[in-house]
C-alpha cells in the first residue's frame, strides 16, 4: 500500500500555493477597482 500522505502532499501545497495567487489576484483586481488612482506616480 502507498503511503496516502507522501503522495498527496505535493498536490495539497500545490493547491494551497494556487488558491493563495488566486485570492491576492482577486484582492489586488478589486481594489483596482474601487480605489481611485490618486497616489500612482
């Protein structure tokens, strides 16, 4: 029997690492959207 965490690892740091992109994309395109840009150089 594989060991089930040894194989699953990988792709739970994978999905965390991806979910967390995702979730600052959205942040960052959100608040583009709701701030004015005043303070942009």
């Amino acid at each position: 029997m594989i060991d089930f965490l040894s194989v699953a690892l990988p792709f739970v740091i994978i999905g965390i690492a991806v979910a967390i992109l995702v979730f600052g994309y959205f942040l960052k395109k959100r608040e583009l959207k709701t701030k004015k840009p005043l303070n942009l150089r």
